[in-house]
C-alpha cells in the first residue's frame, strides 16, 4: 500500500513537472537581449544591419528579415559611376620607350 502511493505520488510529481518548459514563453537571442515573438530588432550581421522580426519556424524561434534597413539609419550613398578618360587618338604606328 505504501509503495502504490509512493508511485503515485512520484508520477503526479513527474506529471505536473513535464510541462512546465512548455509554458515558457518562446524567445529570440539578439545583442544581448531576448525578444518575444513577433518583436522585431535591428541585426547586424557580416557588418551589413537589417530589420528583422523574431517568428516560430518548426518549433523554433528564428529571426525572418523583413527589411534591408533599419529604423533610423542614414540612407547609404549611392554608389557613383565611374568615369573613363576620353578616347584619344590611336597610334598606327609603334612608339619608342
């Protein structure tokens, strides 16, 4: 009798304990921070930074990019074409050094 409810209590124990990291709310790891689902976040990555949203991507948290810039950046130059020097006349015949 007493082994019968030591199991029980042993199981109840199990039980109630096996969803509590289910209950946890999911969260996303950037800069030193955690943000929840749906919280979006400036990342910078290989030096290029980026808007990102923190999603659930097959029961993982994941960062999807959902802009190329971020909130209050400088808007990069563009770049500029490069210029070429003006065709000169050809030589037709060879030229000493």
């Amino acid at each position: 009798m007493a082994i019968r409810f030591l199991f029980r209590l042993v199981g109840l124990a199990l039980a109630l304990a096996a969803p509590a990291p289910l209950l946890a709310a999911p969260t996303c790891l950037a800069n030193g921070k955690s943000f929840n689902v749906g919280q979006t976040a400036c990342l910078t990555v290989a030096g290029e930074s980026h808007l990102a949203r923190c999603d659930m991507v097959l029961n993982n948290t994941s960062w999807t990019r959902i802009n190329d810039e971020c909130p209050g950046d400088a808007p990069k130059p563009h770049p500029t074409s490069i210029s070429t020097p003006t065709p000169g006349p050809t030589p037709t015949e060879p030229t000493e050094n």
